[in-house]
C-alpha cells in the first residue's frame, strides 16, 4: 500500500482564481511526482488602490513519491 505525502504551496495570478490554481498544479507538477489530488485551503487577492493586483491560492498537493 502505497503511502502518500502532503506540501502546500501559494500560487499567484493576475488573472483570477482558476488562473492561479492551474499555475500551482502546473509547477507543483515540474518538481513533484504522483499528484493525487489537491485541496484548496485558501484564497486570497493583494489589493492596489482599490483594484485587485493579484489572486492567491494556497494549496495542499497530494503525491505518492
């Protein structure tokens, strides 16, 4: 039975929320093997005169190494 590890990380981008998820997965994907799932713990937007700059996700990535 395999055992499965967790990381979480903070994706960005000015794009919007699906944006920033898709970015996560994507560098998440570049360094780790075997994602399984991920789970969105958090989202946030850094905010510049009055205006969203950037959305912000946190993510917790399931893999199996």
């Amino acid at each position: 039975m395999p055992i499965g590890r967790v990381t979480e990380i903070t994706a960005t981008s000015p794009r919007g929320i699906e944006a920033a998820l898709r970015e996560g997965l994507r560098r998440a994907s570049r360094t780790l093997r075997g994602i399984t799932a991920a789970e969105v713990t958090g989202i946030r937007v850094a905010v510049e005169q009055g205006r969203i700059r950037e959305y912000r996700v946190t993510l917790k990535i399931t893999f199996i190494p």
